[in-house]
C-alpha cells in the first residue's frame, strides 16, 4: 500500500498539463502588460506635468525677477545682454540650475561657454524616446515663438487672451525625424551667436515661426516625427504648459484650428468645445 502512495507522489507533470500551465501564465502575462503600459504611461506624463508646471512657473518667477518681460525663444537676455541661448537656457536659474548657468556663460562676452554636456532631469520627458538621462543637454520640450518670439516679451501685457487660455511650452522629440536631427532649440545654447541652430519647424520650433498653422503629433514614431511640430510623449495625450502655470493634457481631438487659437496669446479667438 505504502509503495503504491509513493508512486502516485513521485508521478510528475506531463507534457499537456506543462502546456496548459505555459499557456495560462502566457494569458496572463498578456493580460498584464497592458495594464503595466497604462501605468507606465499615466507615470510619464505625471512627471512630464511636473516638468512643465516647474517651467511655467519658472517663466513668471524670472517676469517678476526682471520687471514683466520674458527671454525670447532664441536670442539674448536681457535685452542688449550678453548671454545668448534658448528660453530652457535663460530659466536654468529659476529652475534650481543657477550654478548651471553660471558655467554655461561667459559674463562680458558675446560668445558661449559651449554647449552644456550634461541633461538637466526636468528638460526631459520620461516618454521622449529620443531623449534620456544620459543625453548631453537634449531637451523634451519646445518654447512657442509665437508667445515668445526673437525678442521676448512681457508678462501679462503679451498675454490679451489670458494666460490660462495661451500655450507657452509643449512636449516635443529632442531629436526628430528619421535622419535623427536635433530639433530646434534642443540644447540650451548654439554654438555660435550670429546664426544660431539653423531654424527648422513651425510655430512650436523654440526661436523661428515658419508655418501659420501650428500642427501637432501625438503617438508618433520618431523616424516619423515632424521637426518643429510638437510630439505627444505618452500613448494618449500631448502635455502643454500655460502662461498661468497650468498644465493640460491634449488629446488628438483637439483640432488645428483650435490648438492655434489656444497657441496665439492676442488673437482673440474663443477656444473650441474641443479644446
């Protein structure tokens, strides 16, 4: 009796009930990543919100630091100074990154430091598959030229529309496009002062306006991606930062028509429902 118990216990799996274990781990495992994707993606654009409510507030603190006006998309800043870079550059102080700033200058010149070898964590987007913590000075975000401009300008006057109802910065691919270019703006300085990173894009590009109608992608590949167009980082939404220091998440059905009215800060358009 005891030999024929022995037996039974030292019987193992046999080949289909293996099979059948292996194929219900693999439903759940498929189940689960889903799941674990959402998660993933909901996280990345919690800390790309982060990002762009520490840049917005970083532009109204340095307003009030410098009597209401505002760094340009690309230039020098202040007006007739000598530090010249893209608005990321001239916030690094107000973005806890002052020694940063401090080194990435060369005070009483025209000329840069170079550009900064190191990334700085609230300049890059989790889900910028383009960018990590391991780039040197590449940047998740872009700077709207038409709030900003060449030669910046002021907080609130610029700003007829509201400032909750104008986009100031956007998610954007640090490096665009299947020939891996360096989107407009996507380190903090040029390399050199007369010409600047030679200007690529639209509306959204950090320092030039080529195109009328700001335009946007959300879930793109980045052989894919539009230089000068922002890209939505995560699955679902393309995060946008406010002049007020809000932050919202939009999604693809939002229109061009209304993405541009909630891009220019005095064209007294009314946003769409769909805004």
């Amino acid at each position: 009796m005891s030999k024929l118990i022995l037996s039974k216990r030292s019987r193992g799996f046999t080949l289909i009930e293996l099979l059948v274990v292996i194929a219900i781990i693999a439903i759940l495992i498929g189940l689960l990543l889903p799941a674990v994707q959402k998660v993933r993606d909901a996280a990345a654009r919690v800390q790309s919100q982060n990002n762009l409510k520490q840049m917005g507030l970083a532009v109204n603190n340095l307003a009030g630091t410098y009597n209401t006006a505002m760094p340009p998309s690309y230039g020098p800043f202040p007006t007739g100074g000598v530090v010249y870079g893209t608005l990321f550059g001239h916030l690094l102080p107000y973005i806890e990154q002052v020694n940063l700033y401090n080194q990435s200058t060369n005070s009483g010149t025209t000329s840069f430091a170079g550009q900064i070898a190191q990334p700085v964590k609230p300049y890059i987007a989790p889900a910028d598959p383009t960018n990590s913590t391991s780039s040197a000075g590449l940047i998740s975000y872009y700077s709207n030229f038409l709030v900003f401009g060449s030669t910046g300008g002021n907080l609130p006057a610029t700003f007829v529309d509201g400032t909750s109802n104008t986009v100031i910065i956007t998610e954007g691919y640090a490096v665009p496009g299947a020939a891996g270019t360096l989107a407009a703006g996507s380190r903090f300085w040029s390399d050199t002062v007369a010409a600047g990173p030679t200007p690529v894009g639209s509306g959204y590009t950090s320092y030039t306006a080529q195109a009328v109608n700001p335009n946007y992608q959300i879930n793109v590949k980045p052989a894919a991606a539009m230089a000068g167009y922002p890209q939505g980082c995560s699955t679902a939404a393309l995060m946008v930062g406010m002049a007020d220091g809000s932050v919202k998440a939009m999604t693809s059905g939002t229109s061009a028509s209304t993405f541009l009215a909630a891009s220019t800060p005095a064209g007294g358009e009314v946003l769409g429902s769909d805004w």
